[in-house]
C-alpha cells in the first residue's frame, strides 16, 4: 500500500463539505439530541444511558465514514480512475487496503468528539480500561462495516450511491440499534437486530458502561469477524471481476 495515496485519500474526504455534516457534524448534534430525549440529567440512569448513546453514535459516526469511501469508489470506477491505477505499480490490494483504511481513519472524529462531549457536558466519567475498550471495540469492529462500504461502491454508479448509503447507514441504524435503545426494542426487532453488524459492534463496546442486553466479547467479535471474511471475499471477487474486462 502506498503512504501517499492513503494521505491523499484521507485529504480528500476532509475536504468534502459532505462528510464534514454527515460524518462528524451530525453523529454529534445527535448524540446531544438523544443525552436530551432518552434521559434527565437528574434522573438515576442518567449518566448509564447517556453513555450508551454515546457509543451508538460513536459507530453511526464511523458506519457513515465507512458507506462515504464506498462513494468515492464508485465515482472512480465510473470515471475510469480504476483503469489508469492498474497501469501504475500500485496493486489491487493496495488499492483497496488504501480505500479501507481511509475509511477507518476518516471516522476518528466521531471517535474523539462525541465522548469529549459526553464528558464534558453530559458527565459520562469511565475508567482507563471502559475507554479503552468502547474506542478500540468501535473503531476496531467497524472493519466489516468499511468492507460493506467498498462492496457497496463495487456495484453502485455515483448517482446511486448517495441514496443508497442513506438507505443502509440509516436502516441498519435503525434495526441495529443505533437509533433506538436496545433495551426498548420489542421481540421481533431484537431478533431482526442481530443479523445486522451494527448490533455486534455495540455489543463490544457496550459492556463497558451496562450489563443490560449484553453478549460476551468472544461471541460479538466473533460474528463481525465471520462478517468480515465474508464481506472481504466478497469485495476482492468484485474487484477482480471487475479488472478482468479491462
């Protein structure tokens, strides 16, 4: 993988007005919204749930990195980038570890802004190890996440991909539990819950802060790990198939 094509991929995505709203803007101006909603500040709970929103924000702001450089994939396939790189010595794989790890690395400052908020305004207080576990378990388990964005801009056109990336960064936030607590979901929706990724990457973060509707850390890292390979294979098969008919 080339050092400077993954800086001049993590530029270009900060340079989008785009990403700046949808990627670290709102993400924020959520999870201010919900520490308002879901929970008082004088209520017991309060700091607990404060914090659970906290982390599903947190990965709605690195799920929406990770559909964004599927975006960018698709426009450049569409414009013939794609064929001109395979003439440079920068291989397929570079290629798309350079895509994969921009899109992991685009979604820090939610990563960063949202629990310096939660802090500083919502009075969400953790110890050395809660932190540690809830930014490596989210930044972490949002691997098969970037690798369904570049799957995404595989097949997509450009003018497809803005409403697509909508459609499934909202949906699977919604039946992920992103959207809505967990805790709240009924029956049917929590079972729906746990065939998306998003769900597993709350449940290695979330026991950090709760013991409610929580699964063991093997199990969660597990699944987004099957996820992972699954959606991997799939995105390199793609991408072959797509340089076979150049």
């Amino acid at each position: 993988m080339n050092a400077t094509y993954l800086l001049t991929e993590i530029r270009r995505n900060f340079r989008a007005p785009r990403f700046l709203i949808f990627v670290v803007a709102f993400p924020v101006l959520m999870f201010l919204l919900q520490a308002n909603v879901f929970t008082k500040a004088d209520a017991p709970d309060h700091a607990t749930v404060t914090a659970v929103i906290m982390i599903n924000m947190m990965t709605f702001g690195t799920f929406a990195a990770a559909t964004n450089s599927g975006a960018r994939l698709a426009l450049e396939r569409a414009v013939g980038w794609q064929r001109q790189l395979r003439l440079t010595p920068l291989t397929g794989s570079g290629y798309l570890a350079g895509k994969g790890i921009s899109g992991m690395l685009v979604g820090l400052p939610a990563l960063v802004l949202v629990p310096l908020l939660a802090v500083t305004m919502q009075g969400v207080h953790l110890d050395a190890a809660g932190w540690v576990r809830i930014f490596a378990g989210v930044w972490l388990g949002t691997i098969p996440l970037v690798l369904l964005g570049l799957l995404l801009g595989q097949f997509g056109t450009p003018d497809s991909m803005q409403p697509v990336n909508m459609i499934v960064t909202l949906g699977m936030g919604f039946l992920g539990g992103l959207w809505i607590p967990i805790e709240s979901m009924p029956g049917w929706m929590h079972d729906v819950a746990q065939i998306m990724p998003t769900y597993w990457v709350l449940q290695v973060a979330r026991p950090a802060v709760t013991t409610d509707m929580v699964v063991s850390l093997p199990t969660a890292a597990g699944v987004l790990g099957a996820w992972a390979v699954v959606l991997g294979a799939l995105v390199i098969r793609r991408y072959r198939k797509d340089s076979a008919r150049v």
